[in-house]
C-alpha cells in the first residue's frame, strides 16, 4: 500500500514538510540530551582527563606523563595483559552466551524459563562475590583445587574465570534481544527451499543477530578491560590496567598517572565506536511492517542436544553462587564448619549495617526509574527521529562512553567536577542524587545498545506512515514504539536496578555518612578482612535481586499480556 | 497527550528526587555535625563516637569510614573543596602528604605536653597529633605450617630461608601502607644496599603481594598461607577469634606507623572540630585506644594488649617519617622496578 499511497516524489515532499513543522521539537529534545550527558559524562572525565597533561601542581606539561607511562616497563606490561585477558574472556563469553541465548530464545528446550532466571545470577551478585567464591573453590585452601593441576587461581586463570562469569549475563541479555526479533517468513522460505538447519543458521540467523553478536563481543571486551573487582581479589601478581589505576591513584595519590591509564583504557571505547558505526551502516531492519513473528516449534534432536550442552553453564553459575551462600553460613573456614547466622550481622561491621542496605535500595529504585525514562528518551532520538545526524550521532558517540570508563575514574571525576565551589550543581555532591547520576551514566551504555538494538528491528515504515498521516513521531513512539519495546524496557529497567544495588567502584568514593551503600560494604569488609560478612552481604544482595527480578517475572507476564500479544501468531 | 502525561510523570520524579536531596541536606544542619573522616577500624567506631559524644553532648561525629589509601585520595580530589571537618584516624604518612598541601589547620590541643614528642608533629603548633602506632608483625599459621613442616621463624632473616620458597605473602608497597612501612623500616634497619639486597632475597619466597595490609594475615588466618607479613592488630584480632595464628615479632625490630588526627583547614566548624581534637589527645582517647593498640600516644597510659610482646616499644625501630615520606616516590619507584615487572612469571 505504500506504494500507491507514496510515490517517490510525492513522499520526499511529505517528508520535507513535515520536516518543517515538525524538526523544533525533535532538535530541543537533542539538545536536552546532549546537555544531560555532557554533565553527566563529559565534563567530569574533562576534568579528570585533563590532569594527564597537568604536573602535581597542576601545571602543563604536555605529553610528559605519558612519556614517563611508556618508559615504565611494568606499567606498559600491565597493557599486553590486559589486552589478553579481556580477549579470552570476550571469546569464552560470546560463544557459551550465543549458545544460551539461542537456547532460550529459540528451542523448545525443557527447563527454559529456570535456565533464563539462572543465567542473570552472576549480575544479581556484586563481582566481588564470584571472586571470593573462587577463592573458596580453587584457593589453596579450595574443595576443588586439584581440579587446577597445581596451577594457581591467583592470576590470569582467576581472572578469566571470575570475569567470564560475571560479563556472562550481560552478553545474553543482548543476544536474547537480538534473537527476539525476528522474521518468520525467513524462515520459513528457508524451509521451503529446504535449507538445511546448520544453513539457515549460517545464512538466516546469524546475518540478523550480526549486530547483536558485535555489540555483544565490544560489551564483554571493555567490562573485562575495566573491571578492577576480580582482578583486585584475585589478580595475584598479573598486573592489569584497571589494577594500575587502584594502586596509582589509592596507593600512590597519584592522580596524573592514573589519568594517563585512564585514557589509555579509553582507547578500545573509541574502536568499538567505529566498529558500531560501521557494522550498523549495514544492518538492514528486521522487524519490517509485515514481518511474522516466528514461532519456535519443537524439535526433539536441537531441544535435547541444547539441553545437554546448557546444563554444565547452569551447574557451573550455581556452583559459584551456591559456595558464596555456603561460605556465608560457615562459621569461621576452613577450621570451624558449624553452620550459623553470625556473619549476617552486619550492625558490629563495617559499612553501615542494614542502614546501607535500606540507602541501596532506595538509590536502585530511582536508578530504574529515571534511568529508563532518561535512557530510552535519548534511544528513540538517535534512532527513530528523522534529519539531524551529527547531533544524533553525538549523541550515540556520548552514549558509548560509558562503557569504557572503569567506576573508578568515573567516580574520582564527579568529585573533581561536582565538589568544584564554582559548579551550580555543587548541591548534590554527597546527596543520594549524584549516586543515582553516576551510576545511570556508568551504566548507560548496556541500556543505549540494548534499546537501539530492540529499536533498530522496527522498521522505519511505522515513522514514514504515521508521519505522512500526520501523526507527530512522539504519538508514534507512544502508541507504537513504545509497546513494542515494552519487554526490552523492562529488561533495562531490571539491569539498572540490579547493577545499582550491586555497583562499587564508581560510588565508593560519592557516598557520605548519609548514604553508605551495601555493595560497598561489601568491599569494605572483605577488605578489613571480614571475607564471611563480605559474602554474607552479598548474598543479601542476591536474594533482593531475585526478588524484584521475580516482581519484574509477573509484572512482564501481565503488561506483556496486554501489549504483546501481536507477537503470538494468528493461529 | 499521552506523551503529556509522561512529562509530567517525568518531571514529578525530578522534583522529588530534588525534594529528596533537600532534605537530606536541612536535616544534616539540625545540629552540630562534625564530618569526620577516617580509616579506623570499623568495630571501634561506635565506641569511639560514643565516648566522644559522652563528653560533648552538644556535638555529633558522622563517620565517613574507608581504606587508607582511599580516604587520602578522597580528601586530595575534594582538595579545592574540602568536604570533611576533621580527620581523626588517619596513617601520619597520609598526614604528612596532606600537611604538604597546606590542607591542614594547626592547632595545639589541650593536653598537647602529655603526648611523647613520637606523636606529634614536630612545629611548635601542630598540623597533626598522633594517636597510637600500629606495628608490623608477622603471622604464621600453625596448622599449615606443621602440614608443610615448616619452622617457626623469629626474625626477618629467617624469612629468606630456602624453605619458605613459595610460602610468603606480603602487602604489595604501590597499593598498601602497611606493605611501605615494612619497605621502609627494612631500608632504615639494614641501610640502603643490605635493604634491597635483603628484599630481593625475600622476594624469590614470596607466592604474591597484596592490594590490602591486612589481607596477608586474614589469608594466613583461613591457612590460603602458611606466613603472612601483615600488621600486628590483625593478627592479634583473628587470633582472639579462633585463627590457629602465632604472632612472630621479628627481633631486628619493626616498623610501624601511626594513627593520626588532624583538623581540616577551611573547615566552618572550627570550635566543634578543636573540641574533638582535644578529645583526641586526652587520656581517656589514649584508654580507648588502648584496647586494640599496644602503643599509644601517652607514655605509661598503655596496659598490655593480649598476644602482643611484653614490651612493644622496645622493639619498634626508630622510624624517621620525615625521610620515608621525602623518599617514597623513588622507594617505590626502584620497588616496582625491581619486583613488580613480569613478576606473573612465577
């Protein structure tokens, strides 16, 4: 019908019109979002970022700090390690979460809906708990340690492992995503030609998830390069660059320093960028006007083989987080295993007792909340507002970010950014607000791809159409857009809350005496040596993650009930 | 419309989470609020304030609470800003780094003359006192070590034996206090060459260094090693908690740094912030130290602790905080040089 109605001439008139009444609103709303991030994101990192060209007094001095960082033999090793780390990681990760999600997404595998709850444990827990975990399993003192060979944990090896498990959840979320979505009438041409299985994969699925599978691979890659939990739990000698960070700037106060390595991690952010603009050039919409949703029918021989290569994923996460809630309830290891409730009190700890853990809650709950809104704002006006492309490609150039910036560095350049007396948001600064600032900006970008992701797979024709008929983008978005995107908002919403309950390194250096958070002293008891509470509280944590992911398991069922049913096919 | 709502909803949110933050700020000014920043240990603090608050009812500590290192990068990032009143609980070697900043405002606290002159700082109005040292110590496991037959050892020497290859961990001096005191009180026992040349002995025995201080007893303590080079207090509190942990005090003697407390210059509640710091250096602070720490800044107030030696003093070395803080960038420069490249190798 397009065609009749939209001859080509006829719709690059309507479009320039509507251009013209319509493009005030959209710029003011780009605008908006780039200021947010600019305060939120960019001129924090400035102000920290520019250190790297100052002296300790604050003087110029050109490249001299990065001169003084590539003469350093040890410190330029920690780069060649990192590299390696973050790369196994991305290919155990990437494979095993392709593999899952494929299973969840598309099988009729038996035990689906446990396998979906499982696989978001390592993200209900702080990263700190899978590290301690590992201490537990594979210490010297570990059930398991001869299953190392004599090899120590303590080093790439734990590094790998605590890491694969923790970037594990993040890497499906998006995958699931980029499977969801998807055409069934390709499908079923494939079977009408018939395509054999192992062809239709290769040809079929894979060209349409491809964006979902880089997006995937970057994400794993900068979250293993930045993460500094495992390796400071369990990194033994293997220096790495978020390790530097910690010691250059809390060993040594030297924040010069820290900033050069800073911008160094910030490089891999800056290729994953372009590698995103490139690929999405390419990515062609899936989800088009006429698409068919596909139904998975059961397949006896895929279900069953899935089944038997997901189990091992399934005991392995809940091995990990079985020993944590384990070690949580022994009283002192390895010399007193009598089971008992002695490490969950938190009140004679460190950290702020369950005072913290009331604080977390509340910072998480706004987190989901303004975080999504704000979030998916920003998402819908890089993808689906017409016109206007280098303000909307700063826009998703800001939204990338994130991603590559450690905790740590974030949360050292709020302080010098917001505690600046001459900064008008000055205000905040030891507020519950800048916790639920930074930790929105720190995880901005899983969100951003996971909502650009969902949004790419509608076709642009549901734009064209209303906007030839008039309807201004934001009533599209509203009546169209938006439920279509429901299950990815809510999933984003989830991910925000879990990851603000669980977050350390970012907010340890915001919170006041007002608002001390659990996850935080998490890592204060586990540094004072009170490892049992460290993981006492973690398990806390987890446990309240289930919850609301279960509170978020029913409220889906009933909201996706109601606007999702067009994904069940006429039948 | 419908996207109306959805402003509206949105812009309900923001003025809550601002009403939020507003009250949160009126109700910190309800009193007299000291922000104190500290690196205490967390089981103190309540004891601590509450003593403190005995005495001055008019006056309420709010503890921020965090690792050494992490609380003197804090207040050197709030520098143009200084959030905190009064640092009370702080190593002297971070003191000293801040001193040098011009980030704290002398004052002489009453009772100053009862302090040993150890515990202050040497101008005639102090930038900072000290409140009580804690020591280096070693802890050894005895369940692991009869498993692996390993001797009990008794001075630093001992360390380097061939038998404990593999065996040692210590606190990494980049990232640890702990881990630079030892550092330094080895480089000022043995002098500068025979410190080096004792450090790369020691270090062909050890299986890894750590981020944390008191890590290296804590995994002495869950036997993850059998020797841990670590600080006394811990090892003496995992102790009491049922560890099979001997405390060594090595007899070439110790090194050791001190707990310290400062006021905060620019602070607006300078009255409040002298009053706490009086209390800091009275006698009854001194007790109240004195149930963790052997060596406080009294002299004759300390009782002795359990499982420390009858006379720790004796054994701490004469430690110049002056020389180590004017030399810690090229210590631990010429360290990372030497220990910490490739050091995965092992």
């Amino acid at each position: 019908m397009d065609t009749l109605l939209n001859p080509p001439g006829f719709l690059a008139k309507k479009r320039a019109r509507l251009l013209g009444i319509d493009c005030s609103l959209p710029i003011l709303c780009l605008l908006v979002a780039i200021a947010m991030l600019a305060i939120a994101l960019v001129l924090p990192l400035y102000s920290l970022l520019s250190k790297s060209l100052e002296d300790r007094h604050g003087q110029f001095v050109g490249l001299a700090n990065f001169r003084a960082y590539v003469a350093d033999p040890s410190l330029m090793h920690s780069i060649t390690n990192s590299l390696w780390v973050a790369s196994l990681t991305t290919l155990i990760v990437v494979s095993l979460a392709l593999m899952t999600a494929f299973a969840l997404t598309r099988s009729r595998m038996p035990g689906r809906g446990l396998l979906k709850v499982l696989v978001m444990g390592p993200i209900f827990a702080p990263s700190l708990l899978p590290a301690i975990s590992m201490v537990y399993l594979f210490g010297n003192q570990g059930v398991l340690k001869d299953l190392l060979m004599g090899h120590s944990i303590y080093g790439p090896i734990g590094i790998v492992v605590s890491m694969s498990f923790w970037c594990f959840p993040h890497a499906v979320m998006i995958l699931c995503t980029a499977l969801e979505n998807s055409d069934a009438r390709l499908y079923e041409s494939a079977r009408a030609l018939r395509t054999s299985p192992l062809r239709a994969f290769m040809t079929v699925t894979l060209p349409s998830i491809k964006y979902g599978l880089i997006s995937a691979a970057f994400v794993v890659f900068t979250l293993a390069i930045t993460d500094f939990g495992a390796p400071k739990v369990i990194g033994g000698q293997y220096n790495v660059l978020a390790t530097d960070i910690y010691k250059q700037v809390i060993g040594l106060q030297n924040f010069q320093m820290g900033s050069v390595v800073s911008v160094i991690l910030l490089l891999p952010a800056v290729l994953a960028f372009a590698v995103d603009r490139w690929v999405q050039r390419r990515q062609v919409a899936l989800l088009t006007a006429r698409a068919e949703p596909l139904r998975v029918k059961p397949h006896r021989a895929r279900d069953w083989s899935l089944l038997l290569l997901c189990t091992p994923v399934a005991v392995v996460i809940l091995g990990v987080l079985g020993m944590a809630v384990y070690a949580s309830l022994v009283t002192f290891w390895p010399y007193n295993l009598d089971l008992s409730f002695n490490n969950y009190r938190f009140d004679l700890m460190d950290g702020g007792g369950w005072g913290a853990y009331f604080n977390s809650l509340q910072m998480a709950g706004w987190t989901a909340v303004i975080g999504t809104l704000v979030i998916f704002a920003n998402a819908y006006l890089v993808e689906k507002v017409p016109g206007l492309g280098p303000l909307r490609t700063l826009v998703h150039l800001m939204a990338m970010v994130p991603l590559a910036v450690p905790g740590m560095v974030l949360g050292l350049s709020y302080i010098f950014f917001f505690n600046e007396p001459g900064n008008p948001l000055n205000g905040i600064y030891g507020t519950l607000a800048i916790l639920v600032l930074c930790t929105i900006a720190h995880y901005y970008t899983v969100c951003h791809l996971t909502l650009v992701t969902a949004l790419k797979q509608i076709d642009g024709e549901f734009e064209a159409v209303s906007a030839s008929l008039k309807v201004p983008f934001y009533v599209t978005c509203w009546r169209v857009t938006l439920p279509v995107c429901l299950p990815a908002l809510l999933e984003v919403a989830l991910y925000l809350f879990v990851n603000a309950l669980n977050t350390v390194s970012a907010v340890v250096f915001l919170y006041s005496s007002q608002t001390a958070l659990a996850s935080v002293a998490v890592l204060n008891m586990d540094d004072a040596g009170d490892i049992a509470p460290a993981a006492a509280m973690g398990v806390v944590l987890m446990l309240t993650c289930i919850g609301v992911k279960g509170l978020h398991w029913g409220l889906s069922r009933l909201l996706l009930g109601r606007s999702q049913c067009w994904r069940q096919a006429r039948a | 419309m419908n996207l109306k709502k959805l402003f509206y909803k949105l812009a309900a949110a923001g003025a809550l989470a601002a009403a939020g933050a507003l009250a949160a700020a009126v109700q910190a000014n309800a009193a007299t609020e000291l922000t104190v920043y500290t690196a205490f240990e967390a089981e103190d603090l309540k004891r601590y304030a509450g003593e403190f608050e005995n005495a001055n009812p008019d006056i309420k500590v709010n503890w921020v609470r965090d690792s050494t290192g992490i609380v003197t990068a804090k207040l050197l990032a709030e520098k143009s800003n200084p959030q905190a009143d009064v640092v009370w609980g702080l190593a002297a070697t971070s003191l000293l780094v801040l001193k040098g900043e011009g980030m704290l405002q002398p004052y002489a606290p009453a009772g100053l003359e009862a302090l040993s002159p150890k515990f202050r700082d040497a101008d005639a109005v102090p930038s900072w006192i000290g409140l009580d040292a804690w020591v280096a110590g070693i802890c050894v496991n005895t369940v692991e070590a009869e498993k692996l037959g390993l001797p009990m050892p008794s001075s630093w020497e001992d360390l380097t034996k061939p038998v404990y290859r593999g065996h040692l961990i210590m606190p990494n001096p980049n990232s640890s206090g702990t881990g630079f005191l030892d550092v330094s009180s080895w480089l000022q026992m043995f002098g500068e060459e025979k410190g080096w040349d004792y450090m790369d002995r020691l270090h062909t025995n050890i299986s890894r260094y750590t981020h944390s201080g008191s890590k290296p007893c804590k995994l002495t303590a869950t036997g993850e090693t059998p020797i841990g080079i670590s600080f006394a207090y811990q090892g003496a509190k995992l102790k009491k908690k049922g560890a099979p942990l001997e405390l060594v005090f090595p007899r070439e003697g110790m090194g050791w740094d001190m707990e310290a407390a400062a006021i905060v210059k620019g602070t607006d509640k300078l009255d409040a912030a002298k009053k706490l710091l009086d209390f800091a250096a009275s006698r009854k602070a001194n007790e109240m130290y004195n149930q963790g720490y052997a060596v406080v800044a009294i002299p004759g107030v300390a009782q002795p602790v359990e499982f420390y030696p009858e006379n720790p003093e004796s054994l701490m070395i004469d430690n110049d905080f002056v020389w180590a803080a004017g030399n810690r960038d090229a210590i631990l420069t010429e360290w990372q040089r030497r220990y910490d490249s490739k050091s995965e190798a092992k």
